[in-house]
C-alpha cells in the first residue's frame, strides 16, 4: 500500500480530520501545498514523535550554557572518525517546542513570510534561522494513521526494533547540518540506542539534566492512551513533572520555577451572566485537590476527567460564547471571556516554597485561550511574576466550525512541567466523517 505525506496524504487518507483542522487553522492549501512523490508504507511500523524541551539559553548569569538548538538523527551515517554526516531520518534547526500542540501537525504548512512571534505592541519578530518545532512537523514523511479513535498524524512512522538515537548542539544560523564543520557536528550531547515496539507510539524528547552545568538527558514515553478507554463526553487532564536538576538560581530566589513537589487541584468555572463577566464554579468542582507529583519524568500519565457541559453552556442566543484574547496587544481591551473553562492550581507539595512565584504563593493557569493562534502571541511563557499571578492556556474543549454551525469535543491532554513552563499536547478524535 501506497500513501502521501504531510503535504498531500499522511499513509492514511485524513478524510474529515483534515476538514477539522484546515476549519480550524485556515490553511490555503489550494494555493500553496502540493504533493510529493508516493512513498511506500512501513511494514512493521512503530510511530515517532520528538520535542526539544529545554527553554533556558545562554546569559549574563550563565555563559556556560549552549542555545538550546539542536540536530536530531536516527541510525546516522558517519565518518571514518565516527562524527555524523547525515541521516535518511533526521531533524536539522530542532528549536524549544512550542507551549502547544495537537495530535494533528499544526506546524505543517509553512509560511511565506518565515517564523515570527507577535509582542505585546503587535510587532512581528522574525526568526533568523530556519525553524522546527518538533519531528516530523511539516518533514515529508509518513504518518501514523488513527489509532484508538484518536487523530496521530502527528507521529511518524518508522520501522520498528532498534535504532541509534543522536542529537548534537548545532549554532543556530541557516546552514544545514551537512554544511556545517566536522568541529561542529562532532558536539554530540546524546548517543543512545533506543528500541521501538511495532505499532506502538512513542513520545522522544531532549531533557536539561542539570541546567548549571548544561548536561542533558533523553526522555522517551511510550503513549499508553492507544490503548485506553476514553469516554467521549469527558475532558481527560494528566500532569508530568519533567524538570530536571533544580538551578542555583532557582535556589536564590532570582529566577522562578516550579517546585520540587508540585501540589495540583482544579476548579471548573462557567459564566453565570455575559454582562456582568461573573464565573462561578460547577458544583463539586471547586478548587478539587488533584494530585502532589513527587516524582519526576515519570512515563505513566494518570488522567483526571471534567464533564464536557451541553451545547448551552457555549452559546448565548446562538452566538458562540468568546475565547480569551490572547492577541489583545497594549491598548486594546480586552473583552471578558466567556467559555466555560478550567483552571488548574500549582503549589509546593512540601508546603514550604513557590507554587511557581514567590515563597509561599500559588500559581494558576486558566484554560480560557483559543488554540489556533495561541503560540504566535506569545508574551510571557507560562512564568509567574508574582506571588498569585497566573497565565492562559487553550481550551480544553475542542470548537470546530462545520456546516455553517459550531460543534464541541472532549479532548485528552497530557501537561508537561518543564522548570518554568507547561507544555500542552492536546490529543484529538479523528473523524471518519465530516461533523454534520
């Protein structure tokens, strides 16, 4: 069997999961996509993903510390002194992920103009490199096809059994990897061999280890929600601690980060009146103690569920209810959301430091945002500033537009704890049909 790839197919036909998506993100395709060549499908296929999760880069306080930028390899070729040249699977220019992503590709189309972020005065800030957010991103590979009702064209396949796993630190500029100097391409941080199950998914991602003394760690999930039940009028919400050694400065009380234990609950919240922009929380679901996370990279997500709420809860006289704007720039005003959302609590789980700001302070994310241009409007990172502040995260609940009408879906989303931020990875139903 024959399948396309990440601009045309995906090893299985999308059918209305792409539907979804280009509703969702708008992507022009008719103008500006167009097909590779067929590749042949993986006979015993295991399926990849992999993130670069480390977000501190080089400063005053740490000169030590490389860019976080990296090549990724698997079963790289190599020279007559073992420095690697290049790899039939590979990902050059692999930057810190994004805050979030989907089981669906969101950064498949690429942009005209190149990778920007927007700031807070609406200015565009450009990359000055080439940019990957993840593997395969928009690489021109197969893909995984649905699995357990879930939308994984997000995941690449690759043949299953062992494979030899590379990253090296690479400068971040615009020469690919294979141009670069064999000086270069010799800063190997890791060199592993990992094995890969047939028909299993995998979760891959480079880890700091110990940021003040810039060593690294390789992390690698095997996702059990393929194999899960999953009621579909339920929100599934599982929490990760994935930081490493905590910094000295972190110690010092000059830079925030999340505890070492990290004490978690949750409240639910809807608008009681559009006008007056009051919430209140469901009942039962008000400030529900979750969890403490006493341990770190773990490899088991444990889910705790939210009910996804009626039709009415997301409407006002037929009008869909509104998103925090996250595009909202100085000057402008922002309206009060209105969704239904959840919103998460973080604390030290010893009872005796930060819960993510000051010593003794709670730190809170709302889950009011829409996905869909949330990481181009991106003015803070998840970071507490202050004792009580908080940050906005995308919805739990997934509103696509079809038909001229909008539908609402439960989601499942696995929150990753990295030092100072959480990485969202929102897992979404496929569809054998367009929404009617």
């Amino acid at each position: 069997m024959k399948g396309f790839t990440k601009s045309g197919d995906t090893g299985r036909k999308r059918g209305a999961a792409s539907y979804m998506l280009l509703l969702m993100f708008a992507v022009p395709c008719m103008f500006s996509c167009y097909k590779y060549k067929e590749l042949e499908e993986e006979k015993e296929p295991a399926y990849l993903r992999v993130f670069n999760s480390i977000a501190f880069s080089a400063d005053a306080t740490s000169p030590r510390r490389a860019l976080p930028f990296f090549t990724f390899m698997m079963d790289p070729e190599t020279d007559a002194d073992g420095v690697p040249t290049q790899a039939k699977t590979m990902c050059d220019f692999l930057t810190t992920r994004q805050l979030y992503s989907s089981s669906y590709p969101m950064n498949e189309a690429n942009s005209s103009e190149g990778t920007y972020v927007i700031d807070e005065s609406g200015t565009k800030i450009f990359s000055n490199s080439p940019l990957n957010f993840e593997y395969p991103g928009n690489a021109h590979v197969l893909t995984a096809p649905a699995i357990n009702g879930f939308d994984m064209s997000a995941w690449a396949q690759i043949p299953s059994g062992r494979h030899r796993i590379m990253f090296i630190s690479r400068p971040k500029n615009d020469v690919p990897f294979t141009s670069l100097s064999k000086e270069i391409r010799k800063q190997v941080v890791i060199d592993t061999v990992v094995e890969f199950q047939k028909g299993e998914v995998y979760t891959m991602q480079i880890l700091s280890e110990d940021p003040d003394n810039n060593t690294v760690r390789l992390y690698v999930r095997r996702e059990q929600f393929i194999h899960q039940a999953f009621e579909e009028d339920k929100l599934y919400v599982g929490y990760l601690n994935l930081s490493g050694k905590r910094p000295r400065l972190a110690a010092d009380h000059f830079i925030s980060v999340f505890p070492e234990k990290v004490r978690i609950s949750y409240s639910y919240k809807t608008h009681d009146d559009v006008k007056r922009g009051t919430y209140h929380p469901l009942p039962g679901f008000n400030n529900v103690f979750y969890t403490i996370l006493n341990t770190r990279q773990d490899t088991t997500v444990n889910y705790m569920t939210l009910p996804l709420l009626p039709r009415d809860y997301f409407f006002e006289k037929d009008t869909l209810r509104s998103y925090y704007r996250v595009d909202a720039t100085y000057g402008v005003i922002r309206a009060i959301p209105t969704l239904p959302y959840a919103e998460f609590y973080f604390a030290d789980g010893d009872g005796s430091g930060s819960g993510g700001g000051a010593e003794g302070s709670m730190y809170m994310v709302a889950h009011q945002a829409n996905p869909v241009p949330f990481n181009i409007y991106r003015f803070k990172a998840y970071r507490s500033t202050s004792a009580g502040s908080g940050e906005q995260a995308p919805s739990l609940n997934l509103i696509v537009s079809s038909g001229g009408s909008y539908h609402v879906y439960a989601t499942v989303n696995i929150m990753e704890i990295v030092y100072d931020r959480i990485y969202m990875m929102q897992i979404q139903r496929a569809f054998n049909k367009v929404p009617g």
